[in-house]
C-alpha cells in the first residue's frame, strides 16, 4: 500500500468531526396481500354455519322479540299490537313462578352432582393404563343416546313397583320410592335420568387432567404432599378452566331443560302430571303449542334469556376472580 493511502486511512480514523444522526422515521407497515380467491374461498367454507346462525338465530330472535309485543293469531296469521301485556301476564301468572323455582331447584341439583360425578369418572379413566379409549367410548355412548329411548328405559327403570332401581334398593333392604308419582321425588328422578349423558362432561374433564404436568405432582410427592392434598393443591387449580366451562355451559343446559320432563310426564299429553314436574321449558312450550299463546310464549322465552345472560354473567366474575389460567394472574 502506498503512503498516500495509508496517511489517508489514519485522517480517517482519527478524524472526530460528528457525524449527521439517520433520519428516524417510522416502519413502513408491510402490506400483506390477500388473494380474493382465498377470500372467496373462506366464506364459501363458513357460509353454511353464516346462513344456519342468520336464519335460526338472529332472524329468529329478532322475530320473537317482536312477537313478545303482541297478539299473534294461528288461524288468521294477523298480530295485533298488545304493548307489554305479554309481559304482565308472564309476571303475574303463578304458574310461571312455579315453574321457575322447579327449574332453578333442578339447576341447583342436577350441575354439582353431574360435575363430581363427571370428575370421578374422568380421574377413574385417567390411571386406567389399558383400554382406556374402550371405557372411554363405553362411557360416552349414552351421551349419543336419543332422548326418547332415554325415557323409555328411564321409564322402566324408575318405576316405583316394578323398577329396576327399586328392587336393587330394595336388595339391600332400602325401601324404594315412588319416583314419578310422589312430588318430592320427581326432580330427583329427572336428575337421575340427566346423569346418563354425564359422558360429555367426562370428555372434556378427562382431557383436561392429561394436560397437568407430572412433574408437579412429582415435586408435590417428594416435599410430602399425599393424594388427596395434591389433588386439591395442584389438579383443582390446573383444570378449573375446563370445569368452570363445563359449570356454566351445563348451568344454560339446566335451565333450559325440556326433554326429560316432557318425555317423562308430558308425552301423553298428561294434564295429572305433578306441579314439581312443571318446568319453565315444559310451560313455554305448552303455551306456545297447545293453547297457541304465542305472544306470551314469545315474552317468556326472552325473561329467560335474561336470566341465563344474568346468571352467567354473575359466573364470569366470579370465574375471572377463582379460575387459574397458566400465564396469567
């Protein structure tokens, strides 16, 4: 190199002169493009969920909600406008409120008792080493079960003489009640009849405790923590997400209930079934298609509505302040 370049260079590595700062502006956003192809393709795979949620849902309830203000007639397929009559009538009619309080009694009932039971099973099948997938789909079945073959077994097998469950009561010396005909039995019986689709619940709960970390319970067991300890300290904590769904989606569920009741007292058109079979669903139902009172009907089903939107909310908090979510508070 020659010495003109190499006095050069050292002017340039001691020269101190500041330098300009680079412009600082903000990052241009890179636009991403979307083909409208893929576009079109997209609402063409959901478009039938779309239609199905536009037409049963939204159109639906929206026609119902105007039907809840006034008077519809069957025959002539005119409304006449009826302000919040509906509505009074849905208030002062006493019926109403017995339905309520059955439906709230079976709500109260049915969710604790399907939730533990739905637990058992699910830490049954989850230390079940071989052959666990067949209990599994054994389990499951009967949640796939029609309800009216449901009731028909349930009708066989809770009837107070000659029913199943009351000979093996009556096996051990336990005198069986009268399960369909006595008042203080008849919740009871539909919520002995909602446990047979306890698989669904089962399912989610299951699945839920093979995502806890051992290594959790491991740690626990070596500073000394026994079974039950860990259960309540490590595997409540870990699956409460899923139990406070499997809470409030079968909380809706139980307020909503019509099947078993209708299937059970109802399907004959009994007009003797027993005030504790009344629910709030058989109520709407009866009113809306055998006295045709679809305007109260229609009122009716949106005081439910708020109700489960009540409740469910009063769920939400409570869930955002007791739920342990992994990463977050």
């Amino acid at each position: 190199m020659s010495s003109a370049h190499t006095v050069r260079a050292a002017e340039e590595l001691t020269d101190t002169t500041p330098q300009p700062a680079p412009k600082r502006g903000r990052p241009r956003k890179v636009k991403e493009k979307y083909s409208w192809r893929e576009s079109l393709a997209g609402y063409l795979f959901i478009s039938p969920w779309l239609i199905g949620f536009l037409t049963f849902t939204v159109i639906s309830m929206t026609w119902s909600l105007v039907l809840s203000f006034n008077d519809y007639n069957v025959a002539t397929g005119r409304q006449t406008p009826a302000g919040l009559d509906n509505y009074r009538l849905v208030v002062e009619d006493p019926k109403v409120v017995t339905s309520l309080v059955n439906t709230f009694v079976f709500v109260v009932l049915s969710v604790p008792i399907e939730l533990v039971l739905a637990i058992v099973l699910a830490l049954l099948l989850n230390n079940v080493r071989r052959g666990s997938g067949l209990f599994r789909t054994l389990l499951y079945l009967p949640k796939m079960t029609p309800s009216v073959a449901t009731a028909a077994v349930f009708l066989l097998l809770l009837n107070g003489n000659t029913g199943a469950i009351n000979a093996v009561l009556e096996f051990f010396g336990i005198p069986g009640p009268q399960w369909l005909s006595d008042p203080s039995w008849v919740k009871p019986s539909i919520v002995v009849m909602g446990l047979w689709g306890v698989g669904g619940s089962m399912v989610l709960l299951l699945a839920a405790l093979r995502n806890v970390p051992r290594e959790l319970h491991e740690a626990a067991a070596v500073d000394g923590a026994g079974s039950v300890r860990r259960f309540f300290r490590i595997t409540v904590p870990m699956i409460s997400p899923t139990v406070f769904f499997v809470v409030v989606v079968n909380t809706i569920a139980a307020l909503q209930v019509f099947d078993q009741a209708y299937l059970l007292f109802y399907r004959d058109g009994n007009s003797n079934a027993p005030d504790a079979a009344l629910f709030y669903g058989v109520y709407l139902f009866q009113q809306a298609f055998q006295q045709f009172n679809f305007g109260l009907a229609a009122a009716m089903a949106w005081l439910l509505f708020v109700i489960i939107l009540g409740i469910t909310a009063v769920q939400m908090v409570v869930g955002n302040r007791t739920v342990y979510y992994e990463g977050g508070r």
